[in-house]
C-alpha cells in the first residue's frame, strides 16, 4: 500500500472534516491520469526485422531495456551497459543504460540511437555522430521516396524539394474560404487553428505509390454563414473580447461543396474528377483505400446519407473518370466498419481486381468479396450472430484473413478474438481461445487518426504471416502478450505478464461485472459496477456513468479500459469517494446487432437512457448495498447530452445530473449531426432549412430544452467557450429554457477551453463538491486543492 494511500486511509479514520479530506485524497490517487503510468508491460509494440524476428522495449520501473526476439526466443537486444559507456564517452558525460532511446536495431546488429538530438550509430563496439536529428515538419506531406513534399500556404498548394528551399507552386486560383488543402472549418479545429497559428499537411491530399500524381480536392465554404466564436478571456492578456468566426453549417444548412482532382507532378498539369452529384455535398476528402498495381486507379470509399447507400469507388488519375464499383443501400446507421471512428473494413485485393466489403446485410457486421470487373459477389467470408471487428491483414498468397471478431463465443458478446479465414469463406479458425479481451487494434479513421493524433497501430502479424503477437486481459486481469503460431493459435512462448503491482497498492478497486436487462424485458445488456471500498454501513448511492452515443461503446472490456476514460470519466475515483459507479452500453450503441445499434437511429439517445433505468432499477432491487432512492449521472459531450436528458426525462430516478460540454439541441449542431442520426426532416421532402428558425420535425422531441420545466433535482451544466464539437451557444440556449421555466441549476464556465477539458484539477474537484453534497449528502472540504498537499 502506498503511503499517499495510507495517509488518506489514517485520515479517514479521523475528525468528519479530515475523514472528507481523506477520501477526496483516495480518489485523487487513483485518477485515470495518475493510474496511466503504474502498469508496465501492458502490450508488445513489435519492430520487425525480417520474416519472423523482432524488436520491442521492456518497461522496467527504472527505464526500459531492448528485447530480441529471433526464431522465437527472447533475449536482450544488445547489451546495454556497453552501448550506455559509449554514449558516455562520446558526450562526455553519464548515460544511464536504462534509459537510451532506440530509433532502430538492423538485421546485422547495429543500432540507431537518439541522443541531445543527434542521431548516433552504434557498431562493433564503436559509436558515430550521424548528425543532427532531422525533425519533419509536420505540415508538410512527403513524397514515398522522401524527395519532395507537397504544403498548403496562402490558399494554394506548393512543391518543395527536400534538399533545398526550392518551391514549385501547382496551383494559383485559391482564396480564402476556397483554399487548396484547408483543413475545412467543420473539422472542429477551425478556432484552434486561427488562436494558434496551427499548421496541417494538405488536407485530404495523397501521394501515388510512384509519386507521379498527388491526389485530393477543395471545399468550397464561401456560401456558408460564418458562426461566431467569443474568447471573453483573451490569451493575449489584453481586457477587450476577441470574435473568431468559422464557416461551420449548421443542421439544415447548406453543406461545403468539394471537388477534387490529380495534379501530375512533372508537368502541373490538373485532372478534375467527374465525381457525381451526390458526392460534392457530403464527401470532404478523397482516403485512398489502396491503388491499383499500375498506380493509376485509386480505390475510395463514401458514405452518403442523403441517398442511404455505402459505396466503394474508383478514378482513373489520368482521366478523372469515377467508377462506382460496389454500391449498397442502407437504411439506419451507414458503418463500413464496426464503429464509427474505426477505418473501414475494405480491401482490395488482386491489384484492383477483387475486393473485401464490410456489410450488415443480415444484421450483423461481416465480410464479402466482390468481383470489381463485374461488382458480383464472390463468395461471403463470415456470417452467423457475431460481429467482425477490425480486419488486421490480408494473406493473398495463402488465400486467407486475419480479423478480429466479437460475439461468436459463450459469454461477454463484446471481447474481441482473432480468427483467420480462407478467401472463400472457409476454414474459419479461432487463434485466442482465452474468454479474455485480446486486444488487436486496427488503425483509426483517418480524421481521427489527424484530429486526436493517434497513430497507426503496428502490425501485431509478422510479415510471414507465420506468428501473432497477442495481448489479452479482463478488467480484473493484467495483460498477457504472447506469441502465436497462426497455424493454429498455439502458444509460442509467453512475452510479457503485465505487472500491476504499483497500481493495486493505490488502493484501486477493478470493477465488477453484470448482465441485466434492457427496457424490453428480453435484450441482455452487459455492464461494470465500481464498488465503493468495503466496510460502509449503509447503502451507497450510485452514479451512472454515461455516454450513451451511437460512434462507439464505452463500458470497459481489458485491464486497459477499466481504469482509463473513454466516454465515462473517473470511474474508479468516484468509487473511492464512497459511491457505486454504473457503467452500460444500452441499445443505440454499436458492437452488436444492426438492430441493436439502429434502436437509437430516430429516437437519438432515449431507447439507451430507458435501458439504464431498467438496469439501475434491477441493480439497485436485487442489490442491498445501493441507494436506489440516491442516483446521479454524468457525462461529457454525447454524454453531456443524455446526462442532462436523463434528469429531465427520468425525474424519478435521477437526483443529481453533472452535464459537460452537452449537445442539448440537434437542430442547432453541425450539420455533420447526420452521420450519427436520421436525416433533417421539415416536412414536404424537405432536408434543408426553409428559413433560420425551422427545426426538423424529427428532431424537435430531443431538444432537451422541451423537457427544461421537469427539472426537479440538481443539474450541473459545464461549458467551455472555445468548443467547437458541442458549440457553447446550445449549453447557454438550454439554459435561457430553464431560465423561462423558473428552475434553479449551476452553470461552470470554463474560458478558453475547447472539447477536452474533463482532466482538469479544477473541474474534477467541483464536480466531486456537486455530488458529495447534492447525492452523498455529505459537506464537501472547502476548496479542496488537488495535488498540492503538504
């Protein structure tokens, strides 16, 4: 047990104030922040070298050391006390062999090393300076062969050789608002670009695989009315607000309009695409899903909510001629993978002859592939009352995928396995029989991947395709990495056992797990209980931890989740504060059934918020140990929604309700907003505005300022000015209906905080004051400093 830890427990045991003071410092050491670095060796990040070698960095509690692993046994990559001596030597002073920093190990032993920003060389027991570390510059998007790269500067878009300042400019007609590369406005980082000065490669633009063609497009907002942006506080210490505007449409208006064409690089010369109708008023980029074997088809896929239908596409760069190759219509939710922000389950395969396509034709997510010559099926990959999850390759010269999937075995439906199949749909293997979460990834959507900074997952499948790196846990278990024949599935050797010993010794409880019903009566919903540390006397008061939106699910499956946020923030430290934390996936979330996840297509969030009323109902009836009569909620962005919906709606049940960064009225959102709900209906076939006022009449049960005059308990809103996801005039516009309603609530204004602010000091620190004192009935400490004690 930690002394932090220990402290807090001697406190507790204390005077009522400092017993208040004590739990508040439990919590605090076991925040998500504070839990992040406690576990080593949670996962094995390979460097491949060769057909089945690798490289990869143990955690130790003093560094990290190197780890070889060739013809499948492990051992130390070089030894790092001769590689630190050297680096002493060469730089004149002390480095420690647990903490060199490795750019690369080579086949023939050598090591790249980074050190002071020089890039060092060490080899038969000598080490060189090879010279200071080139930093790329992140706005520039570099050729294949690294030679050139292509920027975005003053509406147009340049050519620039790497070895030199020299540029070439490619285009001459952009202006403001019809730019060449722009990030468009309504990629949410429209005001966090002009404050900052922020720069992107050209946005949606690629290379070819020779580097013959760039390829993307424009986006035309000059016709969308700007939206205003106040920053009451402004940065520059000066007293006197400052007004950003960003050509952000909202729900009804008219969308940017995109175009798109090649350039060829050698001569400039400009090949517009014939992309159809359709495409102009919802696309904003072109993502290359692959290219043909001759680089001069590029594969597209696009999603059009207008027309309901999921297409894969294809342009001849030399031509501009666009081919839709593959086309389904699609009614609810569009997913060409199994959840929103993942990157599309396709592949092309054969050089642009076949292809990989992801459907929920039967009402779950599987695989097909198509003959592109004619767009016919060839045969279905996988089918039964499971999901596929995330492709993690592609076999051609075996004849078979590698995939990760959820729902086929007894149990949790939503812990993923890895499975491999042949590419006619036989032979489907299992290759991780343990009922844990094996937690292969595949790489992100491309704007996410750009808007949050995430990178690429590496390739847990070594380029033979003979061996499987796997890493497995349950929300009580640490993570085990092993290595995996592909054959099939059978152990190779044990790589890493997770050590969670740190984070135990905080005091952190993981969570507990159940299956309830949903409001149907017939649907199992599968969830997390934290548990409040043992020994209370009374029952606990709980609190619903919720999310609630249709992008993705949120209730922790691996040792990973259940102490880091996603969609539910703190979990863990509200459980030591002495509450219950409920965490559930209802229906309208994905990862199961299209039926499950189209349950909350029209009615947005309120099937899912009656699902976690049924199960906090069963929970707190079969359960002694929780308050029924004592039930708050909380949530952020999605969640800040449905949390502030949940009191409205639910008066009965919810007694407190902390709303962060909610969007409490759709007709007043991005226009986006469709690819997460059914399209803007005004009546007479109508999905455009009529005038500035109109509201959709499919979305004007869900303004949550219809339901302001329920308001019976304590509701929390929390905002921050500089929001571009949940833009702060809906949390103000929400609250101008309670205001008409004569109801009492709190607002927390947070200035110049933008969509991700739940991890600050200040704001965990209120909202723990809100339901100590609303829900726990307790006084709070006053003004309670996080992580400043003496």
């Amino acid at each position: 047990m930690n002394a932090q830890y220990q402290a807090a427990v001697d406190e507790e045991q204390g005077e009522t104030d400092a017993g208040i003071v004590g739990r508040y410092r439990m919590a605090e050491a076991v925040l998500d922040a504070n839990l992040a670095p406690l576990v080593l060796n949670e996962s094995v990040h390979p460097h491949w070298i060769g057909e089945q070698d690798f490289w990869y960095r143990r955690q130790r509690s003093d560094g990290g050391e190197f780890v070889l692993v060739a013809q499948s046994a492990s051992r130390p990559a070089f030894d790092h006390a001769v590689v630190a001596a050297a680096m002493s030597t060469a730089l004149n002073r002390h480095v420690d062999q647990w903490s060199l920093v490795v750019e690369d190990i080579r086949p023939d032993g050598s090591l790249i090393l980074l050190t002071d920003n020089h890039r060092w060389q060490f080899v038969g027991g000598a080490i060189a300076d090879l010279g200071v570390l080139e930093v790329p510059e992140p706005h520039v998007l570099v050729a294949p062969d690294k030679s050139r790269g292509l920027v975005a500067r003053d509406h147009n878009l340049y050519l620039r050789t790497s070895k030199s300042d020299d540029e070439r400019k490619l285009t001459d007609d952009g202006e403001a608002d019809f730019a060449w590369g722009k990030y468009p406005d309504a990629g949410l980082l429209a005001v966090v670009r002009q404050r900052s000065g922020l720069r992107f490669p050209p946005f949606g633009w690629s290379w070819s695989p020779d580097g013959a063609f760039v390829v993307g497009g424009r986006i035309d907002e000059r016709h969308i009315e700007p939206y205003p942006f106040l920053e009451s506080v402004p940065q520059d210490g000066g007293f006197r607000p400052k007004v950003y505007t960003i050509r952000q449409p909202l729900t009804g208006e008219p969308n940017p309009v995109f175009s798109a064409c090649a350039i060829e690089v050698a001569t400039g010369r400009q090949v517009a695409f014939d992309l159809p109708a359709e495409l102009t008023s919802e696309l904003s980029s072109i993502e290359p899903i692959a290219w043909s074997d001759d680089n001069r088809r590029l594969f597209f896929a696009a999603v059009l909510h207008g027309v309901r239908e999921a297409r894969l596409m294809d342009v001849d760069v030399t031509t501009g001629a666009v081919h839709t190759l593959i086309a389904e219509r699609i009614d609810g939710f569009i997913n060409l993978g199994c959840e929103l922000y993942a990157q599309p389950n396709i592949r092309i395969l054969a050089g642009g002859r076949e292809a990989i396509w992801y459907s929920q034709r039967t009402g779950f997510g599987h695989l097909y592939r198509y003959d592109l010559a004619t767009g016919e099926l060839i045969d279905p990959l996988t089918s039964g009352d499971w999901v596929v999850r995330d492709i993690l390759d592609v076999d051609e010269t075996n004849g078979r995928i590698f995939f990760t999937a959820s729902g086929r075995e007894e149990g949790d439906p939503y812990l993923r396995r890895v499975y491999r199949v042949d590419l006619d749909g036989t032979n489907l293997t299992l290759l991780t029989p343990e009922d844990a979460d094996h937690t292969l990834n595949g790489a992100p959507a491309a704007m996410i991947a750009l808007l949050f900074g995430i990178p690429a997952p590496p390739s847990m499948i070594s380029p033979d395709r003979k061996l499987l790196i796997d890493t497995y846990s349950t929300v009580s278990s640490p993570g085990v990495s092993v290595l995996r024949s592909t054959g099939d599935g059978a152990i190779v050797r044990t790589l890493e056992t997770a050590d969670a010993s740190a984070l135990f010794a905080t005091g952190w409880r993981p969570p507990e797990p159940f299956v309830a019903k949903a409001a149907d009566g017939t649907t199992d919903l599968y969830g997390m209980i934290y548990r409040p540390a043992p020994g209370s006397r009374e029952p606990a008061p709980v609190i619903d931890a919720i999310y609630g939106g249709p992008q993705i699910a949120v209730t922790p499956r691996n040792f990973p989740a259940a102490r880091r946020a996603l969609g539910g923030y703190g979990r863990g430290a509200f459980a030591a504060l002495g509450f219950a934390v409920v965490t559930v996936d209802g229906r309208g979330t994905p990862l199961r059934s299209k039926a499950f996840h189209d349950a909350g297509h029209r009615a947005f969030a309120d099937t899912c918020l009656d699902d976690h009323v049924a199960v906090l109902r069963q929970l707190c009836e079969s359960d002694p140990t929780l308050d029924g009569e004592r039930i708050g909620i909380y949530g952020h962005s999605f969640g800040g929604y449905t949390s502030a919906r949940a009191i409205l709606r639910h008066p009965d049940v919810y007694k407190v309700a902390i709303s962060m960064a909610g969007i409490h009225n759709l007709h007043a959102i991005y226009r986006s907003i469709a690819s997460i709900t059914a399209a803007p209906d005004y009546g007479e076939g109508l999905s455009g505005k009529p005038d500035h006022r109109a509201v959709p009449y499919n979305y004007r049960e869900l303004d949550n300022a219809l339901l302001a005059a329920n308001l019976r308990g304590k509701l929390m809103l929390v905002y921050g000015d500089m929001d571009e996801n949940a833009f702060p005039a809906m949390t103000l516009q929400f609250c101008d209906a309670l205001n008409r309603a004569n109801r009492s609530y709190d607002l927390l204004y947070l200035p110049n905080r933008m969509h991700a602010f739940t991890n600050e000091p200040y704001l965990v620190r209120r909202v723990w004051d809100y339901f100590i004192e609303h829900l726990m009935g307790e006084k709070p400490p006053q003004n309670y400093d996080m992580g400043n004690h003496k």
